[in-house]
C-alpha cells in the first residue's frame, strides 16, 4: 500500500529533495503488518526514533509510524535550521565587530552584504546531510516497520494507518507539539511565519517584526537582525526568557541593544492591518498605541502538544490541553501505552525526549521502574550570548524553603573569555547553603551551552563545588569560569580560626 502522502519542501530545490527522498520518499510502500509487535511507536521526531532504535536493538518486534517527516521538528524545522542559521549569523556579528581585533576593511554595516539565498541554501544542506542519521533506510535496516500516515487508535490495543491494523502489546505516543497560533484581529496563518515555515524563506526580509520573547523568538530575531534586516521584537513581559534569571535576561536585552534590534517589552500585539506586501502591526503598550510597517512576522509564542487526531478516547488515554496526562514512570492512563517527549512534557527539548525515550523502552518492555522526575536536565537559548541553566533557581529554593547560596564569577574575570573578546556573561553556581552540594547554575557566555555540560556532569555523579575545584583545567578556557566559582565556595571554609591556625603552623616550622 503507498502512504499516499507526498510532501513538497520549500522551495523544491536539490536540497529538499535529496531530504525528502532520506525521511519520506515519495515512493514508499507501507508494509505488511506483523501479526503482533512487541511495540508500535506514533512519531518519528526524537523520541520516536530513540524508542524504535533502543527496542529494535534489544530484539522487539518495532513498529514505526510517522504523518509527515523523519527527524521531526529537530532535524527539518528546529535544532538543526535553527543553529545553522544561528552561525552564520554570528559570523556576520564577527566581521562586524573584527576592527576591535585590529582587522580593518569595509565592514561597517552600511558596507556588508549577506548572501540570505546562499545562507539558507546552506540551512538546507546541511539539513540534508544530517538527515542520514534519521532516514527511512537506516530504521528500515534496524528491523523496523516504518508506517507513513495518520495513526489512528482502534482500541486499547490497536492503531490504524489507513486500511493496516497494528497490533500491540505496548505502544508510544511521541507526536510531538506544534506551533501555538496567534489569536490577533485580522492576522491568519498567511500572515505569518512559524519555526515551520521560516526556514523555507529564500529573500531576507527588510522589516521583520518578532512575536514572542523566548528563546525561539529570541533566537531568531537576533540572526535576523544580524544578517540585515530591521527586526523588532515584541514581548508581554518586562524581560525576555522570563523563565529564566533576571540578570542573565538583562544582559540578553543589553545585547539586543547592542545590535540594534528594536526592543518592545511589557507590549501586546493587538492588530494587524495588510496593504500589498506591507503588514502594519498595532502595538499596545501599557495603553500606549503604536504603528510598526513591517514586511514579514514570526511568531514564537509557545507549543501546543500533538494530541489530535489520534482517537485516545479508544484507547482510553487520558490527555489535557497541555498534552498527555503521564505518570513518573512516563505511562499514560492505559497502563500498556506510554508517551515521550513534547507531548507529554513542559520541557520541550531534544535532549529530553531522547533521555524519556529511553525511561520508557525499559519501563515498557523490560518491567523497569525509572522515574522521569530522576533526571537533572539542563537547557540553552542559542542567542549570543549563550543562556544555559540546570536545576533549580534561586526564587524556587526560596519557595519551598531550601536554603541556598550562589556563587557568580563574571566572564570578564576569565582570562580566555577577555582574550576572545567575550567577556559578557557570568557562571553562577548554587549550592545548598552550608554545603557544596550543587542545586543548580546558570551560565551566560559565547559557548554557555558547551560549558553547562561540566556541571550537568558533577550534578549527575554526585559531585560538589570542593570536586570541581580538585579538575585541573586547561588554561586559558571560558570553562575557567566554573573552576573559579569552585574556588571561591572553598575560600569561604577558610575561616578566621583556620587561617589563625595556619598562620601559627607556619612560623612555628619556619
């Protein structure tokens, strides 16, 4: 049976093509399905693909089923277009910027020109390439059952795609999530771009106009702004990332200043009006009416988890409107049905689908007991700089009673972060106060997102302030920073009484 679902990419170039035939090639044929599988997945984004992988390899009988891509959002609208698109524009903000290393030339920003259609042409190839990894033939040659179509819950232990029934004796829901569409008078879905359609662009828009101060938003306002265009960034709250700590959102805002973006905070989008190609986007702010002549939107006002369509009621999933009621064990209302990452988690990251895809091939199929809320999970916004956090913040100790302390080591105090002129951010490390036990940090740098990674580490295994500051570090890196904030906790154990004490030793042996 064909999957009877072509898709066309944007624009259809050598690229495109060359992804499409890798992740749902036009020709596919469903397979016939096996009597019973050990499980069927519904959704090949992250989650689905790492389940499939993990239970094939262990020997399970694996169904696949996928409605449109391979790779899901990371790979074809997300992770991966998304910090392409990100480096080329810090290349920009380089050459921009190389006079204060002593390079000169014509590179003022009324000199420099970016080639957008070359730019995005890369977005695809590189998107192209990496989608080997999540290809139709690499599961295929797992053993896997790949299913293109809408996947349809018969009962409590059966799926449809089209006229194949699929048998189960445990099943994954890992749809995914969806942009969250804008309810704005006069603005529908022509109107505006999402991270689902942005990188099909070719031309650089003029005036761009951003919705939505997270780090979606935030991220590619910043490229925009970058590579030429005029942006404005639009946000309801006094600071972008409102998630995350005032200061590390203060110094974002500082750094959209420094690039020139158009920074409209504690603002609401209320109308949009279109002429031509031209939009005109009515702004309130705090009862202050305003006009923005923009030449293309994007919207990144939060996720909506992919629950339609599926028919749970047979299945007898419970599911809200923030996505698939699980317990800790990542199992849903049907004790034989599980589910795995955006659509049953507020944290919307590839890396964590992948670590609850793998919670969930061991509780599904091998009776194992591993517990999603066991995971310390860090995260980054790709702006420049860098916001990377792990565990818990300062204002959420504070409110259930934990007693913390911070340790803050400014990037300017980093010999390496001053030599590569990146001396705008700070490692802050929280411990619970008396201790070294580290609760939780955030980093704000060029590479924060490379660095948090230290400190995920010593949260996994254990580790306190006093092991980090025992790492020999190789100098001069921004990973310095950590080392320092380590090495200020173990200056505060020098107390008055020891430092008499060593002061005493130490003329008694001279």
């Amino acid at each position: 049976m064909n999957s009877n679902s072509k898709i066309l990419m944007m624009p259809n170039d050598y690229y495109n093509r060359k992804l499409l035939k890798l992740v749902h090639p036009d020709n596919w044929i469903n397979p016939v399905p096996a009597k019973c599988y050990n499980i069927v997945v519904i959704g090949a984004g992250t989650a689905g693909l790492v389940t499939a992988a993990a239970a094939a390899s262990l020997g399970a009988k694996v169904a696949l089923v996928e409605k449109k891509l391979m790779g899901g959002d990371c790979l074809n609208v997300g992770c991966i277009p998304s910090k392409t698109l990100a480096r080329a524009a810090r290349v920009c903000s380089d050459i921009r910027t190389a006079a204060n290393y002593g390079v000169r030339g014509n590179m003022k920003l009324e000199n420099f020109e970016v080639d957008f259609e070359y730019v995005m042409e890369r977005v695809r190839n590189i998107r192209s390439q990496i989608a080997t990894h999540d290809s139709v033939e690499r599961f295929s040659e797992l053993g896997i059952d790949i299913f293109f179509g809408n996947a349809t819950f018969l009962d409590k232990e059966t799926v449809t795609i089209g006229t194949s029934v699929l048998r189960f004796k445990k099943a994954v829901i890992a749809t995914g999530s969806h942009p969250r569409r804008p309810t704005i008078p006069g603005m529908d879905e022509k109107h505006y771009l999402t991270n689902e359609t942005v990188f099909n662009l070719t031309k650089l828009p003029a005036r761009l106009m951003v919705i939505g101060g997270g780090p979606l938003g935030c991220e590619l306002a910043q490229a925009f702004q970058r590579f030429g265009s005029k942006v404005t960034i639009v946000q309801k709250t006094p600071l972008f990332l409102p998630r995350e700590e005032r200061d590390a959102a203060q110094l974002l805002s500082d750094s959209f200043a420094k690039d020139e973006i158009q920074i409209r905070l504690n603002s609401v989008v209320t109308g949009l009006k279109t002429f031509g190609e031209e939009k005109i986007i009515q702004i309130n702010n705090q009862n202050e009416i305003n006009n923005i002549h923009v030449d293309a939107i994007i919207t990144g006002i939060g996720r909506v988890p992919n629950t339609q369509g599926l028919n749970l009621e047979a299945a007898d999933v419970k599911y809200e409107e923030k996505g698939i009621i699980v317990n800790d064990f990542l199992q849903t209302s049907n004790p034989n049905i599980y589910a795995a990452g955006d659509v049953c988690s507020e944290y919307r990251y590839t890396h964590v689908a992948d670590a609850s895809a793998r919670i969930v091939v061991q509780n599904a199929l091998f009776l194992g007991r591993k517990k999603f809320s066991d995971l310390i999970i860090p995260w980054c916004t790709y702006t420049d700089p860098e916001i990377a956090h792990i565990g818990i913040y300062v204002r959420d100790a504070r409110a259930v009673g934990i007693p913390i302390k911070s340790y803050t080591v400014p990037m300017h105090q980093v010999d390496r972060a001053l030599a590569d002129g990146e001396e705008q951010g700070f490692v802050k490390i929280h411990v619970r106060e008396g201790t070294d036990k580290i609760l939780g940090a955030t980093i704000v740098a060029r590479h924060a997102g490379e660095m948090i990674n230290e400190v995920s580490l010593a949260m996994v295994a254990g580790l306190g302030l006093r092991d980090i500051e025992k790492v020999i570090h190789s100098y001069p890196t921004q990973a310095e920073g950590i080392k320092k904030a380590a090495d200020a906790y173990n200056r505060t154990k020098l107390t008055p009484f020891l430092g008499r004490l060593s002061r005493y030793w130490l003329n008694l042996t001279r």
